[in-house]
C-alpha cells in the first residue's frame, strides 16, 4: 500500500475541483488532499482514483463521488468531538473523512463481506471509529443515541423514522431520498417534536436496501 507524490499532486488537483464546484469548509478539504483515496478502490482503478468519480467497490457498491462525500459532510456542519452515525460503510472513504474532522464514528453496513474488510482496512490506516457495526441502517443505533449528525450514503426509498427521532435536538441528518435519482435531503431537529426539512438537489446512489431474510 503506497501513497506516492503523484498521488499527493493528484489529490491537490481533486481539492482544486472540488471548490470550484463550491464546497468551502477547510477541514473537509484538508481532509480529502490527506486521505489516500486510491487505496480504498480496487487496485485496477487505481489511476481513476482522484477523478471526481464514483467507483465500483466489492458487493457491487461503490465508493461516493468526492464530490458528494464534501457536501453531504459540510451540510452535517459537525464541531470537534460530535457524535456521529454513518449508514452505509461502503469502503470506509467517507467514514475516513468524518475521522479526520475529529468526531467520534457509529458506522453501519449491512454487506457482511464489506463490513469485513472495510473494518480490517481502516484499522491498516489507523482509522478508528468508535463502532463499525454489521447490521441494517433502517433502524439506526439506539443504543448509542443520541447523534449530532446521522449521514445516509445510500439512495432511502423513504426516511426511515428512527433516525430522525435518533437525532439530538439541533442535529443533523443528510439523507439521499427518492427510488431511481435521490433529493438530498437535510432534516434539522428543532425541538421534540419539529424538524426543519431543505432539499438540495439530484444524486445518485446505490440503494438502501431492506434487511435480508
Ligand atoms: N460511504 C460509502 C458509500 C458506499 S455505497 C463510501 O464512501 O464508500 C452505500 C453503502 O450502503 C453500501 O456499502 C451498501 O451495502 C450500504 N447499505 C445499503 N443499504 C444499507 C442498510 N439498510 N444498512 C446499512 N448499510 C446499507
């Protein structure tokens, strides 16, 4: 596993795009110029790694646009130390951008094979989330409720209601919602009961899938 000057030149280049499509907090983009993004791909795609792209990954998931991972993470506007769930482990990449922004990590995936290698990889790079949890993201995790931010990286046919009742009063949840194209989506809880809801455009993700059976 090699991070090289050109992959670091590369990086730069990717930050260079990615303010130019408008994303501005500093902590994310010092984030995505250390992150070595090229190893959470296969190793054939290596060289598309710093395009602002998404990728297949194992389990036929895919690792979020750069792009993507940016915003919905700038949109959670998370401090130091917040708490925070992740639905959808995927590769780890956007876990790996919440950790450099020093917040603690719930992640959740539900591809058994993903979520083992993922947890094996993070900890190779000295990632540490506070949990990477096997399981299925439409009931959130309770026990560890509740989350400054929850962030959803697969397309929710619907928004499932334990995450918004997971939320801390002034939380954050950035969900994609919506069956082939995804609104992005971002629920503010205001008070108990009342949660403030803005819609931020088209995505596209893989889907949220319903438990097994
Ligand atoms: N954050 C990831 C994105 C991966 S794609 C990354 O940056 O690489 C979305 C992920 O959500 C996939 O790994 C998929 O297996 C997972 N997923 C889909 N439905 C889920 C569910 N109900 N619970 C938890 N994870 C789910």
């Amino acid at each position: 596993m090699r991070d090289t000057v050109k992959h670091q030149g590369l990086r730069k280049r990717l930050v260079e795009v990615l303010i130019s499509k408008g994303i501005k907090d500093k902590a994310i983009l010092q984030a995505i110029e250390k992150i070595p993004r090229h190893l959470f791909m296969d190793s054939s795609f290596e060289d598309f790694a710093y395009q602002d792209k998404a990728f297949p990954i194992a389990a036929n998931q895919t690792i979020s646009q750069p792009y993507t991972v940016a915003f919905q993470t700038e949109l959670l506007q998370l401090k130091k130390n917040a708490k925070v769930l992740e639905i959808g482990t995927g590769s780890g990449y956007q876990t790996a951008v919440l950790l450099e922004l020093g917040v603690k990590v719930f992640s959740i995936e539900r591809q058994q094979e993903l979520f083992k290698k993922t947890k094996m990889f993070l900890s190779k790079l000295h990632y540490r989330p506070k949990q990477l949890i096997f399981g299925d993201g439409y009931i959130g995790l309770e026990k560890q409720a509740p989350f400054d931010g929850i962030i959803v990286t697969a397309g929710a046919p619907f928004v499932p209601s334990p995450l918004l009742s997971q939320l801390k009063i002034g939380g954050r949840l950035v969900i994609p919602v919506g069956d082939k194209t995804q609104i992005m989506t971002l629920y503010i809880r205001k008070s108990e009961k009342e949660f403030e809801k803005h819609e931020l455009g088209d995505f596209k993700f893989v889907p949220m899938l319903q438990k097994k059976n």
